[in-house]
C-alpha cells in the first residue's frame, strides 16, 4: 500500500502540482501528467515520471493505461476552468471520457476532482447549510444548457462515473474555491470597477479549501477504499466571511485598496429588473449565478473530517501570511 503509484492528471496545474509534491511527500510514485510545461522541480526527483500527454490525443488511452502499475491508483485533476463550452466539452469532458477509459480498463482507484459548482443553490436560502446532501442542478446534455459551462461540464464529468455501476471503490471530491501560495484571491467576493473593488455581502462563510488541504484529501483518498462511491465536500475548517478575507488580505498582500461593500439582498434587488437582458450580462449580474457564488451561506466540512480527521494548520489570517513569505 506504501508504494502505491499515484497517476495524477493536470500535473503541472495548480492543484495537481500540490498533489504531486503531497504523493512524494509520503514517498508514493507518481505518474505527472501533463499536457504543456513540465516543472523544473521534478528533474531532481526520481521518484516522478513525467508524462507529456494530451488526455483528448486517440492514443492517450492506450497511453496512459500502459504507463499505469497494477497497483495503481488515478487522481483526475485535469479540467478548463473557464465558460466556453467547446473548450470545457474538450478539456474536461473528452478528456474525462479518456481517464474513464483507462479507470475501466485497469480497475484501478478512481479520485475524481470535481467542484463545489455542482451544487444547486437555487434550492437553497440565505443562511442554509450546503452539504453533500444539497440536491444537484440539472443534468445537461451538454455544458451550454447548464447554468454556465463550468458547472455544467463538472456534473457531467461525474455523472461518467455515478452512473457506471462499477464505480464503488472511488471518490468524487467537491473542493470550495482553492487558495493558496500563487492564488490568494478567489472569484466569490465580488468584481472589479476600475481601480475599485466591489465587495457583495460581508457575511455568510466563504467556501476557500486551501490547495494543500485539497492535495492531501486527494491523496489519502487514493489510499483509501470505500464501499460505494465517496462523495466529500472540501472546504477549511476556519472559513472566513468575506469581510474577515478583505481585512487578512489587504493586510497581507496590501490590496485591494479600495473597497466598497454592498449587502447580497440590496445587490439582488439591483440585478432582478435586468433579468431580461442577464443572458448579456456579466456572471454576477445574472441571478442564477449571482446565487451560486455570492449568497451567504454555511460550508460544514462534517463529512471530510468524518472520512480523514485532522484540521487547518493554522488559522485562516495565518494561513495567509504565508502566502505572504512564500510559504506553503
């Protein structure tokens, strides 16, 4: 079990390079795959195979699954994350069709990394709780009909394997907004007017899941059966409101300067008479998606630390001052 070789797809983005350093940390062989440039750091580590693949080539399959032991286990970090639907319909869902492919011919354990997107918060109100019993939104046929691309490609993404009646031993993590050394911000605060920042609600937690915390889940959760899929939310165990995050921030990294802070419920009766004109709008003009990022709600992160207990290293405000000094 201690050498178990982890296969981890988008290597060289930003969660999967914290999911390569986690493995080595443990001492487990990795398989990075990547698609464009390899880390300079993993020249000196023998115990990384770099393997420059495009998970969307005809061949990746046949690839991929001839690099991978029997022993081995998959972590698909791989995704767009942007809106446009061809290209999430080809970087994460072909691509995903690819990982399946590989998962069905090597039996091997299947992390998938999906997102918190997933959720239907039109079911919800201020104030409730999200957890993984949250329903889903709709399933689409395709990433366009969703609420945007992104959430509509990661539901289809996991339907692939809910739907297998051969996925059992295998997990489906919904990480928050993943922070961390290089990414300090995060796209639930608000927007940008110029030189000014517009901050929508003080209150209600924000969803940060730091990407060492998600690294380290992904790699227990590749080390660990389960009977019947695992489906785990990730988020911190301290998440701040939005106006704690604007204070640790700018005491940190020193901005944003200028901030101004408007109330969800007076942003949501600004944006309701533009319902029919939204479909031109920007993402937070937009209900459905004003929604999903910016009502206050609560994140419990209950099943997480039921499945892999521990907790934060360090409190949120200290977690960030060491984005500050580049320490992880």
């Amino acid at each position: 079990m201690g050498q178990m070789t982890l296969a981890i797809t988008g290597a060289n983005g930003f969660l999967g390079r914290a999911c390569v350093a986690e493995a080595r940390r443990r001492g487990l062989p990795v398989i990075a795959v990547y698609r464009s440039a390899e880390p300079v750091e993993w020249a000196a580590d023998p115990g990384i195979t770099p393997m420059q693949l495009d998970l969307t080539a005809s061949d990746a399959a046949d690839r991929l699954s001839a690099s991978l032991p029997a022993d081995g286990a998959i972590i698909h970090a791989a995704a767009h994350l942007g809106d446009d639907p061809k290209t999430v319909a080809r970087d994460t869902l072909l691509a995903t069709r690819t990982v399946h492919d590989v998962w069905h011919r090597r039996q091997a354990r299947m992390v998938l990394i999906s997102s918190l997107a997933v959720y239907d918060t039109d079911r919800l109100s201020p104030g409730d709780a999200l957890t993984e019993a949250t329903p889903l939104i709709p399933l689409p046929t395709s990433p366009a009909e969703a609420r945007d691309a992104y959430a509509g490609s990661k539901r289809m993404q996991e339907t692939m394997f809910l739907n297998d009646e051969e996925f059992e031993d295998g997990w489906i993590l919904r990480p928050g907004a993943l922070w961390g050394p290089g990414r300090t911000w995060h796209a639930l605060q608000g927007f940008w007017a110029s030189k000014l920042f517009v901050t929508i609600g003080s209150q209600g937690e924000l969803p940060l899941a730091h990407v060492d915390l998600t690294a380290r889940i992904a790699v227990e959760a590749a080390r660990t059966p389960t009977p019947g899929p695992g489906v785990l939310n990730v988020f911190d165990d301290d998440r701040p409101t939005r106006a704690r995050f604007l204070r640790a921030h700018r005491r940190c990294h020193g901005w944003p300067r200028l901030n101004v802070s408007i109330p969800f419920g007076l942003w949501w009766a600004i944006t309701g008479p533009l319902k029919p004109v939204s479909s031109r709008l920007p993402g937070l003009f937009r209900q459905s998606i004003l929604r999903a990022r910016l009502m206050p709600l609560r994140y419990p992160n209950t099943r997480m630390r039921s499945a892999f207990p521990g907790e934060d290293t360090d409190t949120f405000e200290g977690m960030m001052s060491r984005t500050a000094e580049g320490r992880r």
